[in-house]
C-alpha cells in the first residue's frame, strides 16, 4: 500500500456492508406492494361478480312473445326459462331497431312468435319502458 500511496495513486476503499440493514429493508417492501396487489385483486373480483349478479337480474329481457294485450307482454326466453309477464303502460314504447328512435307502443305492430327485447325501468321490475321489436 506503501508504493500506492507514493506514486499518487489512490484506491477506493470498499464500504463495510451491514446485511442485517438491508435485508429488513428488502424483505418490507415487497410484502407491502405484495399486500396491496392482493386486495386490488380481491376488489376487482368482488366488484365484477356483483356486476354479474346485477346484470343477471337485467334491465333487458330478451324473448319470444307467447301472448300479449295493450296491457301486457309475455316472453319465454330465447334460450329457455319460465314466461315472464310485462306491464304496458300508456308511457311504454316501442322500437324498431337498436338506435333508432322510439314511438309511443302500438300492439298491431307485434305478433306472437317474434323475437322482442323488453326494456324495463329497474332490476327486478316487470313495468315494461321500450319493446325492441326485431324484423320478422
């Protein structure tokens, strides 16, 4: 080290490493973010699933039409089910394809048979707001 010291030369010294520091520091924070990721997973889920059962119980219902009045409309399910019975209203309506506009309901305009989608105003309601009425 002697020579070293004399030519101008100088050496960098490595610092002490203290491993019981560093390996506390280490081990906290990937168990913390591990943590985090964990519950934003378990939100996510519980979140999606009660989209599921809200949908599940939808706005929407789509069928053939078994029989209907000027105050109701019942539809079987396309792909199978029990035959749920409509309302309809003096404010219910009626559509001719998804995207165009809506007109108050006029019942010469269905026939049993047809495929309708039934709009309703809540989960679980059987008021019906709009009848999609699909071509024959």
């Amino acid at each position: 080290m002697d020579y070293i010291k004399d030519k101008g030369i100088t050496v960098a010294q490595e610092q002490p490493k203290y491993p019981e520091q560093e390996s506390s520091v280490k081990t906290d924070k990937p168990k913390s973010h591990k943590r985090r990721w964990i519950i934003i997973i378990i939100v996510f889920v519980v979140v999606l699933f009660a989209t599921a059962a809200i949908i599940g119980n939808a706005l929407t219902h789509v069928g053939k039409v078994t029989s209907f009045s000027s105050s109701s409309i019942s539809i079987k399910p396309v792909h199978g089910g029990v035959t749920k019975t409509y309302t309809i209203t003096s404010s219910t309506k009626e559509q001719k394809s998804p995207g165009s506009g809506t007109v108050k309901f006029n019942p010469k305009n269905i026939h049993v048979g047809e495929v309708v989608t039934v709009a309703t105003d809540g989960p679980g309601s059987k008021k019906a707001v709009v009848i999609l009425l699909y071509s024959r």
